[in-house]
C-alpha cells in the first residue's frame, strides 16, 4: 500500500509538477485547493503527510496548520 499524501495548494503548476514527482516516488497524492477543504478532507482520510501552500485563499497555511494539529 502506498502512503498517502496531501496536497493543499491552489496553485495548478505547483501541483502538477510536485505531484508528478511524488506519484513517481511511489506516494497516493491526493490534492485540494484550499485549507478548508483541506481540513475537510482530513475528517474522511489520514495522510501519511501534509504539504501545506504558504500562499491560500481563505485561511492563512499557519490556521491550517494549527487547525491540523
């Protein structure tokens, strides 16, 4: 099984390039385009790891990051 990872990032070519990358790396990348989504997503999955954008609309990554925690 491989582990999984999120991805909260809004930007398109961010996502592209790294997903791409860690697909290959042999991780299941899940990606979503804002934190609250984000945190959404983690009341239906558990990520091995979360990589979080500096730069999100709505909630700033360190809300996120706490609200993670």
């Amino acid at each position: 099984m491989k582990p999984r990872l999120l991805m909260v990032t809004a930007q398109g070519s961010v996502l592209a390039g790294y997903a791409g990358f860690l697909r290959e790396a042999g991780y299941e990348v899940q990606s979503v385009p804002t934190a609250v989504r984000g945190l959404a997503t983690l009341n239906v999955t558990s990520p091995a790891t979360i990589l979080v954008d500096l730069h999100l609309p709505e909630v700033s990554s360190a809300e996120a990051a706490a609200q993670i925690k």
